[in-house]
C-alpha cells in the first residue's frame, strides 16, 4: 500500500492464534470480541486486543489495514472492519481542497479599493465646488458668469435654487465619468496573461521527461506569480527527492573497502569543483568519472569492483568473512522472492527498498535466495571450495524485527549442519557497543569506512553474527514466546528487553553502504535553490535515521552542522509509557518536547553573530506536541533559525499541520512539493502545490497546482518561469493604474478646468475603446514575453530570486511611484496641450481650438506617451512587441480616419476632425511631438540614473551582458557572491565549510 507514500511490500499477518483459520467453514461459529483505542490518525500506531476463547491477544499496526490497501502474495484475506467513513485513519488525515489566489491578486484587490477611494474623494471634491459654482450662478435673479449653461432655465443640475440636489448628481455622474480610473480590464487581461504563461510552461522543452513522456503540466493558472516569491519548500522524501529506489555501492569487509561507484553527491560535488570526478580515498586507486563508472543494467545494484566481482571474492584472503557477510545478507531479511515462472528469474517484494537491495547484492554475489516459508529460507550459494552452486535451507526460528528504538534486525537461523546462528544488522550507533572483545578484529577500519560512505551520503549498516549454544537458545526462547503471548501495556518493551540479551558479544564482519537514489540533479537543485535564499524542510513519513541519510546525501545535512534533535526516546518517557497512564505520558512529553525546543533555541541564539548552521531534526511524536497552540510558534522561532529543518514519522495530517504553520506564521509564500496520496493535504494547504507524476499515482498530481516528471524541475520552474511570470505580472499591474491615471486623470483636470460641468473631453467612443484597442494589446505582450535577464543569467545568478521573496517589485512604495507617474504625465499633456493651443489661431484660416479639436489633441499624446512608456519600461523586445507598440499608434491614427469618415449622427463631433482640422495644421504635430517627449523625459532621467549608479540586481546582471563581461569569471564570481549565505545549504555550503576546517 502507498498510503504512506511508500511503494513498497508492508509486511501484515494474522495473529498466530487465528492464522489457522483459511476456509468459510472456519468461521462459522467463529466468535471473538476485539477492543481498541479511538479513531485517530496516526498511521503506525493501533492499540487494541482480540478476545478469543476466553483469552486475550494483542493487536498492532501489524493485524491492521489501512482503507484503500493492495493486496500481494495472497488471494483473499479475512478479516473484521474495525473503523468506517470518516472514522477511518486515511480520512482523518485528509483536509478539504481550499480555493487558492496570489498574494499579487489578494494586493491588487486593495489597489483597487484604493482608487475607488480615490474616484470617490474626487467626485466628492468636484460636487462641493460644483455645487457652489452653481448656487452662485444666479445673483438678484441676473446670471452671472457661467450663462453658457443656462442656469435660469436649468431644471436640475444647474439649477441655482437647488444647488444640494445638483452637487450630489453631479457625484453620480463624476463616479461614472472617473471609472477609466479603475481598470476593469486588467482582471481580463491578467487572466489572458496568465493563460499564455501557463502555456510557455507547459510547453519548455527543459522540464520534459523524456523517460516516461511527461511535461510540465499548470493544472491552474491563478498562481503563476507565485512561483517567484516562495520563501520556504516543504518537501516529501520518498519519490519526491529519491527514485523510491536503493542502490548497493560499497561495502566494507573484514577491515577492506569494495567498491568503486560514485554516489550522486559525489558527482555533484565533482562538477562543482569543474574538474573530473577523482575518487582515490577508500581504494587507494585513482578512478575517473567516465573511465570506470558505467550504468548498471540491475535495479537496486550499482556495485563496480572487481576483485570480488563474478566470484573473484573466493581469492580475497579473507574470503571466509566474505561468504559469511553476504549469506547475512541473504538471510536476515522479511523479502519475498517472486520466481517467473517463464524465465526463471527471482524478483522481491521487500519492507524497503535497502532491504530488496541488500537481497538483490547477495545473489550478485553468489547467495541467491530464492524460496521462503513460514519456517525456513532456501538459498543457492557459491560453494568456494568447488566452485558450484549448491542449494542450501536454512531452518528459521525467530525474527527480531527492526524498530526506531532497537535500530537494528536479527534473525536465528539453524544450518544444515544444525548450527545454530544469530545473524544481525544495524546501526553503527547501536552495533558496535554489542561486540565481543574477540570479535573486534576489524572495528577500527570498519568505522573510518563508514565516516568516508557517510561523507559521500550513503546509509551505513553494520553486520554481525554469532553462534548459539542450544541451552543458551532454548532459555532464550521461553522467555520470547512469554513476551510475545503478552498482553499487559509493556508488551513491546518485554519482546526488546528479551531481545537485547540474546543481541550480545557478536562478530564483526562488516558494514554495506547503500544510496538512497536520488533522483537525478536533485543535490544541484538544492543547491541552486539554497543560492537563491529559499529554505528547504522535508516532512517524511521515514524513520529519523533514513531521513538524516537522505538530508546528508542531499547536503540539507553535512559534516560539522549542529544537530538539533527533538524526540521522545529517553528514558523516563518510556518508563511512563510502562505504566500505560495516558495523562501522565502526555504531560511528560509536552515538557520534555517544551525544553528540548527552548535548548535549541538558546544554541541558535547563542550562535547569531557567528557563521554556524544548525539542522533541525523532529520525529512525528514530538511533531504532535510541537504543533499544539501553546508551543508551535516558539518550535517555527527554532526552525526559521535553523538552515534545515527535517520532519521524520510524519503523517499526512502532519504535514499539513507544519505547512499551515510555515504559511501563517511567516507570512511568506509556501510551495508543498510531494508524488504520493500522503501528500495531498500538504500540497492544498501551501500557497502553491508541486505534484511529481511518478511512481505513486496520480493522486498528488490531481490535487496539485503545477505537475512535474522530476524534482530537479523546480529549478527551473522557480528561478525561470516564477521569477519572469512575478516581474510581468508585477510590472503588467503597475503599468495599468499608470495608464489609467494618466487617462483619468485628465478627464478630472478637463472637468476642473470647465468649472466641474461633467463635461468629458473625449468622444464618447474614445473613452469606451481606450482600454480596448489603444492601450492592452502592449501590455500583453508585455506580461506573456518580456524578460529582464534570460534564462541562462536566472540560473547563473539564483540570488535574482530574491527580488520575488522580497516582493520589490509589487512593493507600495514601486505602486505609488507608478502611480505618481501617471498624475504628472496626465498633467503635464493637459496643461501643455491647453496652454499651446488657447488664444491663438489653429490654421490658416484663423480658427481657435474647440472642445473636439482639444480633446483629439490630448488623446493623441495620450497614446503617444503611454506607449513609449511601455517601450521603456520593457527589457526585451520581440517582433510582437514591436508590432503591438507601433500597431496600436497607426491604429489611433487609422480609426480617426475611419470613425471619422462617418455620418455625423454616428461620428457626432469626431466628424472629419481629423482630416479637416488636425492633420493639416503643423501646430498639432508640433504639440504632439513636444508633448510626448515632456512627458516622458522624467522617467527616462530617473531609470538612467537608477541603471547607471544605484541598479537592482537584475540591473547588474543585464550591465554584465551588455558590457561582454558574462565570460569574465572573477567579474560574475563577485556578483554570484551576493547570493550565497553562512548558514545555507546544499554543496556550496558544504564546500566551503570543508574549505574553513583545512
């Protein structure tokens, strides 16, 4: 089942006492009371017991499915509902869907509620001084200086004796004369905008899986902007960051390291470097990437030496070891072999994926185990004396199985000689402590190993056995079975007490190292992204050991950072938990989780003014307690201190929980990114959701927002596409109220200017399609191509990013200065416009100017100015933009001639004002061209003067390429210095920690 996020074999049985029981007749008088805890949803914990026959048994996660399991190896089961509906521990973990929107749109919505302010602030000040105007417009019944408007005949809006009546028409009519203030048309565009970009995601070549024909997919196109301002990735672990796949790729043996294969973050950190990869520390042989390191063609099997290779093993001088340290690994196991019955072939199914991999390594090396029962486990091994493969059964007796608390596994096996053998693997941490004095032979080498497979981001176990004697296995075994028969609260404490007697003075034989298989690029990724200042946590269902491999072998862990470690396995919880009171368990872990937070931040404090990193590592009970109302802000002041942040046993409620926490309490902007149905609430509770379609289905990806084939996708889609879709949209909502004031704010200055008469300056088709066709299509283009750096230089430079987080560019500062833009530009062409063309003759014939002729001649400058605008505010010119820019000038002309060509009953006074008045008379261009270039002289001041001595970043960047200086490596150095941090993460950091310690 992958209810967990995990794909692989969940070993679950019956208990002993009714595995007897396989046919319908079986259960006819079958009678039997079961009792356990409450719904819930915790996923690995179930309390509860059977009552059968007048006894009663244990039940744990081990007798109970989760809702929507798969079956393997096994035709049908029986079994007795326990939860329903929403009783059920899947969905008591589900959250419902939310409807999500940008917090660029949530801020435009403001704006518009500030312009409505304004319209209204205008329209109110307009009607006061209108409707004094109006009440003084008659004296001692003779007009006086308004007699244009007739105000003695006036029925009510110019009507003197009610002058109230006519200011609050005249607010009526203001509101809808000064709507060209709000642009309603920018919610059209934007959407238009945000289609178009969805589609270049869709579209790039660069996050195509060529391997399973998946492309980028945005399932919603609300969040684009997005994508440019995500401050913190909460990230699944298995098929998120990894293939869901282990690789075996050394080992250490009788004190002799094997292996020549290189791991991820060893290639990474070799292109880093800009050098070929040279491994020569664990072999002493020099190996070069690409010389050696070829695909392995086995899944689970990446193993490259070849002095134990193809049965060379048999000619090591310690090959007795050797054959002794693979049969563990063929024997201590809980895998499956599957034969195909055509090839012959033997696959397995396995807990997990180290363990198949273990299995998959020990037939490589002649220990093929291929046959298991409920008592024994058949393998084919390479005999070295006579160099055959001979059949071998192995009688099984017990199993002791691996927990986050014991960290290791054994099994006790009896050969066919009846030998009776403890076969075990561990932890380092819990192994070495465990050995005989005899049987220490090859401690020391197997350590410095296991340092270097650590170093290189490999998971370590060590390997031991020892011989039994029967009385020594008998005593052994009625003290087991007593434990296991158990059914008081200590239970699983009576079965590990047992265990840790027999797990004594063992022999050492070896450590394996296997990768947790990254996908590809994700080390790289996570650097790139750690560059850019976005912090990286991993929510994962996995024990804490897996988890704090997989974050050393994706450098969120290195060497040297201080492990902050919150759990509950001391000593007095447990010996509560011995006593079964619930309360008093409770109350003990909120304080112990309590004071383990308030260490970690004194330790975090205590270092702020130094450059030291800490990690940040939680397992899921400690999560529970974290996350309550009293103590998660003071855990989210710990992890924002803290350059990783892992979340190991976390259920999927969990995670939701820690991404809620992330969103409100930080306030920035959260991207969930995660492949499996576990993931779902965490993908809907963060303001973006990244689904990967790979091996777990397809349910994060239906519940996600943009879908990808990789990890190391995001890349991309983050530095490229988020930060050119935030700086379009940004810059697309700016220059929109800039066009509209400057339209608007005209109508105001023309209506202040005809003593607040609601006169509009402009045809009535002028004011209507202003928005339509002489002013969007630039700013389209704008939003779907302009790019302030290319895609290579928002690799190359990932701090660019941080203009996003930090929001510079939709800041209210950069809103009101745009703004401001549009009030003096609108001033500038009215005053200009009326001052050029009052008191004088407009031709020769002598005619002055009339409201028509005025009106044009602001409209023109208008279009005019606030498409050159456009052109200098773009940093990238395409063809289109180009065509859109000067297409929408020729089109103003082209519709004054066509609109004005018209019967004068539909033209109405724009009839032939162009060709008979306009065109022909040289104080029209004149005004134009003066106009336009008055206007916007100031903005092209103040950008020259920002580009040349106070640039942002991007502006450092394209002085980089226009300069030819993107090859100059120390000149780019010292730029991409900006982005990088003491306290990230990733193999910058790594690095450059390694370089402080030497």
């Amino acid at each position: 089942m992958n209810l967990d996020g995990e794909t692989n074999l969940k070993l679950k049985q019956a208990l002993e006492v009714t595995s007897s029981l396989h046919e319908h007749y079986n259960y006819r008088d079958f009678k039997a009371v079961i009792k356990c805890e409450d719904p819930n949803a915790n996923l690995y914990s179930f309390v509860g017991t059977m009552e059968f026959e007048e006894q009663q048994y244990p039940l744990s996660p081990q007798q109970l499915l989760l809702r929507d399991s798969k079956l393997r190896n096994t035709d049908y089961i029986y079994g007795a509902v326990v939860f329903t509906g929403h009783d059920t521990k899947v969905i008591q973990n589900s959250t419902d869907p939310p409807s999500k929107r940008s917090k660029i749109e949530k801020k435009m919505d403001r704006i518009i509620y500030l312009m409505f302010f304004i319209v209204s602030i205008i329209g109110f000040v307009g009607s006061i001084f209108f409707g004094v105007a109006t009440e003084n417009d008659l004296e001692n019944g003779r007009i006086k200086d308004r007699w244009y408007l007739r105000p003695d005949s006036s029925e009510i809006f110019f009507d003197p004796k009610r002058a109230p009546a006519a200011a609050i028409y005249h607010f009526l009519t203001a509101l809808l004369l000064y709507s060209n203030f709000i642009p309603i048309s920018l919610y059209v565009s934007i959407e238009i905008v945000k289609v178009l970009q969805s589609i270049f995601i869709n579209q790039d070549i660069h996050m195509y899986y060529e391997v399973a024909d998946r492309p980028a997919l945005a399932r919603t196109s609300n969040l684009n902007e997005e994508l440019g301002q995500v401050d913190t990735i909460l990230s699944d672990k298995t098929g998120t960051l990894t293939c869901n796949s282990m690789e075996f790729i050394k080992c250490s043996v009788a004190g002799t390291a094997y292996g020549r294969g290189f791991t991820e973050v060893e290639r990474a950190m070799g292109r880093k470097k800009g050098s070929p990869l040279v491994h020569e520390n664990l072999n002493g042989l020099n190996h070069v990437e690409g010389v050696t390191d070829i695909n392995t063609t086995i899944k689970g099997f990446n193993f490259k030496d070849e002095r134990i290779m193809n049965g060379k093993w048999v000619n090591e001088p310690c090959a007795g070891v050797i054959q002794k340290f693979f049969r563990l690994l063929a024997i201590c196991h809980t895998a499956i072999p599957e034969v195909d019955e055509d090839t012959g072939k033997v696959s397995y199914e396995a807990e997990s994926p180290d363990e198949a991999a273990f299995v998959i390594a020990a037939r490589e090396f002649g220990f093929e185990f291929y046959k298991r029962t409920q008592t024994s486990i058949s393998l084919c091994e390479l005999d070295p004396d006579s160099g055959k493969r001979v059949d071998r059964l192995y009688k099984l007796l017990n199993v002791l199985e691996f927990n986050s608390s014991r960290k290791r596994m054994s099994v006790i096996v009896m050969d066919e000689e009846g030998k009776l053998l403890l076969l075990c693997k561990g932890a380092d941490s819990v192994m070495f402590e465990r050995l005989a004095k005899g049987g220490r032979e090859f401690e020391e080498d197997t350590r410095e190993h296991m340092n270097e497979y650590a170093d290189a981001g490999l998971r370590t176990l060590v390997l031991a056995y020892r011989e039994l004697s029967e009385n020594e296995y008998r005593l052994f075994n009625d003290k087991f079975v007593e434990a296991k028969n158990s059914v008081n609260a200590d239970h699983e404490m009576l079965i590990d007490e047992v265990a840790d007697e027999i797990e004594r003075d063992l022999i050492l034989l070896g450590a394996t190292a296997v990768e947790d298989k990254l996908q590809n690029g994700v080390p790289d990724c996570i650097d790139k992204l750690a560059q850019a200042g976005i912090k990286l946590w991993v929510l994962t269902g996995d024990k804490m050991e897996t988890a704090i491999n997989i974050g050393y072998a994706c450098s969120l862990l290195r060497q040297g950072m201080k492990q902050i470690i919150i759990n509950l396995d001391t000593p007095e919880i447990q010996s509560l938990e011995r006593t079964g009171d619930k309360d008093a368990i409770s109350k003990a872990s909120r304080e112990s989780v309590l004071q383990q937070i308030n260490r970690g931040k004194v330790q975090v404090t205590a270092s702020s003014a130094s450059s030291e990193a800490f990690a940040l590592i939680i397992d899921g009970k400690s999560l529970a307690y974290a996350l309550e109302d009293d103590i998660k802000k003071i855990f989210l002041e710990l992890a924002i201190g803290c350059a990783s942040v892992i979340c190991c046993r976390s259920s999927p409620k969990q995670k939701a929980l820690v991404t809620r926490l992330v969103k409100s309490g930080t306030g920035r902007t959260t991207l969930a990114i995660g492949d499996g149905a576990n993931d779902v609430g965490m993908l809907q509770e963060a303001d973006i959701g990244i689904g990967i379609s790979g091996v777990e289905g397809m349910q994060a990806v239906m519940s996600s927002d943009v879908a990808i084939a990789q990890f190391r996708y995001l890349e991309r889609l983050l530095l490229v596409h988020g930060h050119w879709c935030y700086r379009r949209i940004s810059s697309m909502i700016c220059y929109f109220f800039y066009k509209n004031i400057t339209f608007g704010f005209t109508l105001f200055l023309y209506e202040a200017y005809a003593s607040f008469s609601a006169q509009p300056a402009y045809n009535d088709w002028y004011l209507s399609l202003y928005n339509v066709f002489f002013s969007s299509l630039p700013v389209i283009a704008m939003g779907v191509f302009d790019q302030d750096v290319s895609a290579r230089f928002c690799l190359k430079f990932p701090l660019l990013y941080q203009e996003g987080v930090q929001n510079v560019l939709f800041s209210w500062r950069r809103i009101l200065s745009w703004m401001f833009n549009g009030f003096y530009s609108a001033i500038i062409i009215f005053f200009f416009c009326s001052k050029a063309l009052e008191h004088q003759a407009f031709n020769d014939e002598g005619k002055t100017v009339g409201r028509e002729i005025f009106g044009v001649t602001m409209y023109t400058c208008i279009v005019w100015v606030v498409n050159l605008q456009m052109a200098l505010s773009i940093s990238y010119f395409t063809l289109i933009q180009h065509i859109v820019i000067w297409g929408t000038i020729a089109f103003w002309y082209l519709f004054q001639l066509v609109y004005g060509a018209l019967p004068p009953s539909f033209s109405e006074n724009a009839y032939r004002v162009f060709v008979e008045a306009l065109a022909p008379a040289p104080s029209y261009w004149l005004t134009t061209l003066f106009v336009v270039i008055a206007a916007l002289i100031p903005y092209f001041l103040y950008s020259a003067i920002q580009m040349r001595f106070f640039p942002m970043y991007h502006g450092m960047i394209q002085w980089i390429r226009h300069e030819g200086q993107s090859s100059d490596p120390a000149y780019c150095e010292m730029v991409r210095q900006r982005s990088i941090r003491p306290t990230t993460v990733g193999f910058t950091a790594r690095r450059a920690a390694s370089t402080r310690q030497t």
